[in-house]
C-alpha cells in the first residue's frame, strides 16, 4: 500500500482554519496526534519547524509537504489540508499556499519516506488534477479526487 | 533450466513478502538466490530538483537508506539462513532499474523476482515507477510475487 492510498478522512482536513504557516503546521500535526499516530508531539513538531528554519517546504502551484523523520512516530503517517484562500508559507513563487501534505517518517523508514513524497510530487505535478484537488469542498471529496484520478 | 534468481527489495513490506517467496522457490526448486537493494540516487536528485529536498536533506537521507538497505539485506540473508538457503547480496547506488539489469547481467541471473506492482495514478506515473522501470528494462524473465500475505507466509513456513 502506498501512503496516498493508505489515506482515510480522519487524516484529511478541508478546510483548515488556521490563518499563519505555524498554526497550519500545528493544525496538520494535530490531526495526526488526535488518530493517536504521533506520541511525542513536541519532539515532532521541532523536527518539523527545524526543517522549515532551513528552506521552507513551500513549492510552487500553491502546495506545500513539509516533512521530517525521527523519533515520534511508530510508522510512515501524513496528514492533508486544503485552506481553499491560501496562507503566505514562504512558497518559491511567493504564490498563497493551498494544498498542504504533512509527512513523517520513523528512523529506518527511509525508503518508504522518499517513496512517499515522489508519490506526493508525482499527484501534484498535474496540473489540471492540482485544481481539482484545490477544489474540493469536503475531505471525503479531496480523498476521492486522491484515490480516483 | 533456473539456476540463479534475483530478487528486488526496496524495504516496503511486499518486497520481503517477495524475499520470503524467493527464498522458498530458491529452496523449493534448489535454485541459487541473490538479493539486491539499491540506493535510488535519481530519486533524491529528482527530489532537490522539485525543491521538496534541499541538498543538505539529500545527503542525509542517502546515507540513511544505504544504512536501511543494509538492514534490509541483513534480514534478508537471516530468513534465508533459517530456511538453510544461501543467499549472495548487493547494495547498490544509482538507478534502481539500471542497477537491477547490470547486477542480473553480471551474475547470470535467470530470473527477477520483484513483488506486486502497484496501482498507478496515470500513465505518466508508470515513468516514475521504479518496479515498473525494473519489468521494461532487465532483459531476462519478470517474476511477479502477487499472492497474498497469508499464502506467502504459508508457504514460506511450509519449507
């Protein structure tokens, strides 16, 4: 199983709420904490926040998949949100961010990880399928758009 | 007519369902089994050229998964050692596909042992498909380990 296919709409959220890149990261993260599929919150969180302090996960075409790996998590997880106006989160084309991909990675992971955002860029590099995907209304419809296309 | 089969491990949980398969055919028909994990260096490359990786990332996540594939071949050697079969191993670094094809051609191998496939996005994701890659390239046999995990668990502890 892939992690685009291992996706349910309890790690799906639309539209998140938050209005700043720190609270969309802590909102993304806390929708995994609250499936129980992160133990130390705090430890991740840094993790996250250390990579984003170095070149931000922001890409072009309003997406972002911020990531990290270490201690934290037991398995490969992501999350997923769509904030349908956009965030400044610091993107490479200085374009609002929309479609966010939170990934996180155990130690000894590395394969699966990589495998996971080569998935993610693979999804998002379309871009009739990315307008699609910022369109959605629902998480159950953002998951189907992600499972059927 | 079989003497030696190659199977493919990328550290995925199919991919040692398809190991424990190797190792049974290997025992099962007295073939000589090797075992390959590559280091897919295009992957991370293609990965700082979409800003996803910066290149600080990029060697840090290389030497993780030669440490992984390391691991990954250990574990492999183990199962076959508990089943009594020998098994010869390669890390490599590069190109999966590529790499997969040199390591079959230089050992002789008759046949490439690579577990399911998986269900693809679009056409264009096939491209980026590193098993799918491995089907098109390697000019020897493909063999598909597609059973479930319960059959291959059976029949791995059936040897």
């Amino acid at each position: 199983m892939t992690v685009l296919e291992t996706l349910t709409e309890d790690v799906v959220k639309v539209p998140l709420t938050s209005e700043t890149k720190i609270e969309i990261l802590d909102e993304l993260l806390e929708i995994l904490v609250a499936k129980g599929l992160v133990k130390n919150r705090e430890k991740v969180f840094q993790k996250i926040m250390a990579r984003e302090e170095q070149v931000s996960t922001g890409l072009d075409h309003g997406i972002a998949i911020p990531h990290a790996k270490g201690e934290g998590v037991d398995s490969l997880v992501c999350a997923v949100g769509i904030k349908p106006e956009g965030i400044d989160f610091e993107s490479h084309d200085g374009q609002p961010t929309k479609l966010f991909f939170l990934v996180i990675a155990p130690p000894g992971q590395t394969g699966p990880h990589i495998e996971a955002l080569k998935e993610i860029a693979v999804l998002v590099s379309d871009n009739t399928r990315r307008e699609k995907l910022f369109q959605a209304k629902t998480s159950k419809e953002l998951l189907s758009i992600i499972h059927s296309v | 007519m079989f003497k030696k089969i190659l199977v493919y491990i990328d550290g995925t949980e199919e991919s040692l369902l398809a190991a424990r398969y190797a190792i049974t055919m290997a025992k099962t028909y007295n073939i000589e089994l090797c075992g390959i994990y590559v280091v897919n260096l295009n992957v991370l490359e293609d990965l700082v050229k979409v800003n996803i990786f910066i290149p600080t990332e990029q060697a840090d996540y290389e030497k993780d998964m030669e440490a992984d594939g390391q691991k990954y071949l250990n574990y492999l050697k183990e199962l076959a050692e508990a089943k009594g079969v020998a098994v010869e191993t390669v890390l490599a670094k590069g190109n999966v596909a590529e790499e997969v094809k040199k390591t079959a051609l230089a050992k002789n191998v008759n046949i490439v042992i690579i577990c399911q496939l998986k269900e693809l996005l679009s056409r264009s994701e096939a491209f980026y498909d590193e098993k799918e890659n491995i089907v098109h390239r390697v000019p020897m046999p493909v063999f598909i380990v597609k059973e479930d995990k319960e059959k291959i668990l059976n029949l791995y502890n059936s040897i």
